[in-house]
C-alpha cells in the first residue's frame, strides 16, 4: 500500500517536472528566432510551379544558416548579415505533392534556433466531374457491412466488418448470397481486401493486421502481416499494393512483405482529399470511396493527384434501402470492363461504366 503510494508521488512529480520543462522549452523555442521567412509567404502552390522563399536572418552573430526540406539540408548560407535577406528556389516537382516540411535552422554559439513552415503542394489538376451509365443492378446482402470488394476473375469476393460478423466470401453475383465464407474471430473488424496471385489479403480496423487466405479454399494462411495505424481499404495492381487508413495518405506496399515502399498524399487542386476508404485499382488508376460522402475519387498513383470525381448520390438513394449504411466498395471486372458498386448493408449491388473518362486526355498525355 505504502510503496504504491510511494511510486505514484515519484510519477506525479516526474510528470509536473517535465511538463514544466517542456512548456519552459516549447515558450523559449517559439520565441527565439534568429532567422525567419518573410512574411506574407503564400505557403500552398500548385505542382510543377516554383516557389521562391524570401528568407532574413533578423539576428547577429550567426554562424551559419540551414535550409531544410522534409529533414534533409538543402541550402548552407555561412556568416549572414543581420537583416540582409537572401532566397531559395523550392522545385515542386522535386518534393512532390503533399505537406512539406520547410525548416530555418539557424546556428550560434552551438546553440541551434529553428524556424519551421508547411508548404502544401496542390495538384496542379482540377478534378472532372465523371458521370457513370447503370448497366444493371444485383440484389446485395444487408447483413454485410461491406468492407472490401473485388473480382478475381468472373468470381466476387467480398470482405465485411462489425465486431463478430467479420468475413471474407465469394458471393453469386445474380443474388448477392455467400457461395463460400470464413468468420473473423469476434476479436477483429474487418476491412478491405484484395487478391495477388493465389493470395487474399484482409485488413483490420484498429488491430494492425492482415490476414491471408487462399483464394481457391479460403483457408487462412500461416503468416499474419502487421502495419501501423488503422486499416481501412486496399487494392493492387499486380506489383504493389496501396493502402488506406482513414486519412489523405496512401501507403504503396510490398505485396510479398508488407512493408511500405512510399506515401502517396492525395491532393485536388484545392485541397487534400480525406477520409479515403475502399479501394480498386482500374486500368492504371486508383479509385476510392470517400467516406462520410458519395463520391469516388480517380487518383493517379505516381504523383497523387485526383483527376475525376464520380457523384454517386443517385446509387446511394436507388441501392441503400432502409438499412443501409454509407457508399463503400468498388469491384472492376476486368473482361466485362464495368465497375460494380456497393455500400455498407445496402440492398443493391450496381454495375456501372463510366461516361467520357479519357485518362490521357485529362492527363494531357
Ligand atoms: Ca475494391
């Protein structure tokens, strides 16, 4: 009794310790500045233009000034004169889309002052409006809260979440009923899903793993991955796999290992695009549910940016019936070449085909 009371005093003033050299640190950094931007800096611009940072040391005695851009120095300006400024030239197309990390670090006396800054690259593309043709509809199960959705082949596969009624199926398309299943442990929601070779690969929620399967038998294979963060949709394109997490982010996997080769940030040419959900890889671009909405964003996987927007607020009010929760989950198949959509326990599945999506025209390639 004693000793516990004696361990949390210790933890109590450890903790009040360090929040007061923490708050004394955080006061003393954001009001020591040696070297600044000059302001007003337009901090968001457009991919593929440049951008020139005005930068003034508003100190003496400096020794040296570093630029940094996403951690790494960029430019070293030795012994600069009090209020001479000077600048750089930022390459978008060298750092990409996304926030960027810009940071003054200015050096005296060994002592190292920071200064930092977001620069957010815009795409430099506004995203079309695509309208889309129903070509059918197919009853879906209400009791599936769709996750993930995708064809191999003429067979569908869907993936459901809800603690305790987690799955991966085959479905029969004409009725929308599992051909075949397998449960999650009540343990684990379910996420989105994909296929590689013979592989299915089955996210989850908050547990930070990925569950394997068999294609053929459905039969949950030896090895689990683990990731960090939230598990929300996933898709390939036969090398890599994209996955999503909640944000505007992307991680590019290795299909074999898991791990994260690189970060797509999705950006239109306003903003960035949040709440990404289910995913599909269709003829060389990604499409994403965007969660909380009815929209599906067309994203290019290099760089990032949202080149079309197809409103599906008409299949939202065709397909949800009475029980059905938000728009998720898109499946192309490849040989009819039309996309089927479907959302969390909604009554319908539809096959669709966009309307004028020309890629390379939009692209300008
Ligand atoms: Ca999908």
């Amino acid at each position: 009794m004693k000793k516990t009371h004696k361990i949390s005093s210790i933890s109590l003033l450890q903790i009040f310790t360090f929040s007061f050299v923490a708050l004394f640190l955080s006061c003393s950094s954001e009001e020591t500045y040696l070297v600044v931007f000059v302001e007003p800096e337009n901090w968001s611009v457009a991919y593929g233009t440049t951008k020139k940072v005005e930068i003034v040391p508003i100190e003496t005695g400096i020794e040296v000034i570093y630029l940094k851009i996403q951690d790494s120095i960029v430019a070293k300006w030795s012994n600069p004169v009090k209020n001479k400024g000077f600048s750089y030239l930022i390459q978008t197309e060298q750092w990409g889309i996304g926030a960027k990390k810009i940071e003054l670090i200015a050096v005296k006396k060994q002592q190292e002052y920071a200064h930092e800054k977001r620069l957010i690259i815009l795409s430099d593309i506004q995203p079309k409006g695509i309208a889309y043709e129903i070509i059918n509809s197919y009853p879906h199960s209400i009791t599936h809260f769709t996750q993930g959705f995708e064809f191999d082949g003429d067979q569908l596969f869907e993936g459901t979440g809800q603690l305790g009624e987690s799955k991966l199926a085959k479905i029969q398309l004409e009725n929308g009923e599992s051909i075949q299943e397998v449960a999650l442990s009540n343990a684990y929601f379910g996420e989105g899903i994909t296929i590689v070779g013979d592989t299915v690969y089955q996210l989850t929620w908050t547990s930070n793993k990925c569950f394997l399967y068999d294609k053929n038998t459905l039969k949950p294979l030896p090895e689990v991955f683990s990731y960090s963060g939230e598990g929300w949709g996933i898709c390939n394109n036969g090398k890599e796999l994209f996955t999503s997490n909640g944000s505007h982010q992307l991680v590019v996997r290795n299909p074999k290992t898991f791990e994260p080769i690189r970060t797509l940030e999705v950006y239109t040419d306003q903003q960035a695009v949040v709440r990404l959900n289910e995913l599909e890889f269709i003829d060389g671009f990604i499409y994403a549910n965007i969660w909380m909405t009815n929209n599906i964003a067309i994203i290019e996987p290099e760089k990032g940016r949202v080149v079309g927007l197809v409103n599906a607020t008409e299949l939202v009010s065709k397909g949800r019936g009475q029980v059905g929760d938000s728009f998720n989950g898109i499946a192309y198949n490849k040989k009819r070449k039309t996309i089927f959509v479907t959302g969390k326990n909604w009554e319908k599945t539809f096959e669709i085909k966009l309307i004028d999506f020309d890629q390379k025209d939009i692209l300008g390639i």
